[in-house]
C-alpha cells in the first residue's frame, strides 16, 4: 500500500531539486549562469562539427540547451556504475548534437554535469550539500540520495505486469537519484507556491520563480510542433490551468 510516508525513486523530478541547489549558487554570486562550465568542470571536452565559438553555458545545462545527448550510450551499460571520471573521459570521443543555444533537446547528461558543477563549487559531495542547503531549510525530512534499511523498509515497489523490477542502482544522482515521499513533495511544492518571506538566509522562493519563467527562449527550436520549454527544472507552458498560461509541471520516468 502506497501511503504519504512510502518512498519512491523520483526521476527526473530530482532536476527540480538540482536546478534549485544551482540556483541558489548563482543568486549568491557562486556560479555565473552565462559562464563556461569548463570554468567549473576544466577536465570537461566534446567534439562539435561547428564554426564559431560553441561554448557550453551554465545556463545551457539548466534549459537543456547544452546541444549535448540525451543520455549515454550504447558503450556505457546499466551493469555498472560509472564515475564522473569515467563520463567526462567517454565525452570527450563524442560530438555535441547540436550548437549551444540554438535548440532544445533535454539531456540527463547536463544535469550530471551540473551535479559536478554543484561539487566543484562547494567542495561537498553533492548529496551532502542538498541534503544541507535544500532539504533540511524546505523542511523535507524523506528526502535522500542514499539508500538506507530504513528506507528499503519502506521503498515502493516497481513492477512490469506481474514482475517486480529491481531498483536502478546508478551514479546520475543530480539527474535521477532522489528518494522521495508524497508528504516531502508536497511540502516542496507549498514551498514554490508560498507567498511568505523566507527566514533570513532561506531560499527566496520569488527569486527562483521569476528566474524559472524568465529563463528560456520560447522562440527556440524544440524538434516538435508544440513548444515544450523546459527551465531550471520545469516545463514551461505544457499545460495550462483555469486560463493560466504561465504553468510550471515536472515528471519523473525510472524502471
């Protein structure tokens, strides 16, 4: 039985937590969103076929703009675990898909990058640092990168039909790592929607919004007829709700 208190893998509704970590850098003069990350990942390389300067932005990673892949590839299997060592020597073998900043195409492999980013900055790992300046400030005291009895007492199970799934066991933690309750992500969410003044110090929820919404380019290329906006963590405009336009959603798909 699922109740408030079950765990579950969250997907890509981490990025929503790692975009908001990131964001919080930058509102403290920490990361430049319109910087290099070579300035923050200086070991990160990949080849492009392009003329001009093809620079990856902070802010090409956090609206998926990057012009790098969706995810890894055919020589990377889900048998084992691969080091963020071990992803920037593949990337640099591989070609970015399009120019940065001239399209959209969402990539787990940018918010992997934007964990290391968080890493490098801060000199924690990145589980420790959300777990410090995300969760306990929010409130979400269910929330969690690492995967404890206690929580394996109480993590939902996943199923195809009738065969239960184990669980993804893997290093994109920025990406798709976060356990999860119902309760702690309803309190994220009163959290965005809350119109109170943060305690000194506290993550400044109008500032995150604005930036959210403010962020993207809603002209750019997407692949798609319908223009599906991602930033910071969210979907821009997917949905509209009681006339509103202006609607920020987020899902997470896992095994």
């Amino acid at each position: 039985t699922i109740t408030e208190d079950t765990y579950l893998m969250a997907g890509s509704l981490t990025k929503s937590f790692t975009a908001l970590a990131v964001l919080k850098l930058i509102e403290q003069g920490k990361i430049d969103p319109n910087a290099d990350i070579k300035n923050y990942i200086p070991d990160f390389s990949i080849r492009n076929l392009y003329d001009g300067e093809t620079l990856i932005t902070v802010n090409h990673l956090l609206t998926h703009t990057s012009g790098l892949m969706i995810d890894y590839y055919a020589r990377f299997t889900s048998e084992k675990k691969y080091s963020s060592g071990d992803l920037l020597s593949q990337l640099r073998n591989e070609y970015l898909c399009f120019k940065p900043g001239s399209a959209s195409k969402y990539s787990n492999i940018g918010y992997r990058l934007l964990g290391m980013m968080i890493e490098q900055v801060t000199g924690e790992r990145f589980e420790n640092y959300l777990e410090k300046e995300v969760f306990k400030p929010l409130g979400l005291n269910k929330s969690s990168f690492d995967y404890t009895d206690d929580m394996a007492f109480h993590m939902s199970k996943g199923h195809n039909g009738d065969t239960e799934i184990s669980r993804v066991d893997n290093e994109d933690k920025s990406a798709s790592g976060l356990f999860s309750t119902l309760k702690d992500l309803t309190v994220f969410l009163k959290f965005l929607s809350s119109r109170d003044i943060p305690p000194s110090g506290g993550i400044n929820n109008y500032k995150i919004i604005d930036s959210i919404i403010k962020n993207p380019d809603p002209a750019i290329d997407t692949f798609y007829d319908s223009k599906n906006i991602y930033s910071s963590g969210w979907h821009l405009n997917s949905y509209q709700f009681k006339g509103v336009h202006t609607v920020l959603s987020s899902s997470g798909n896992i095994n």
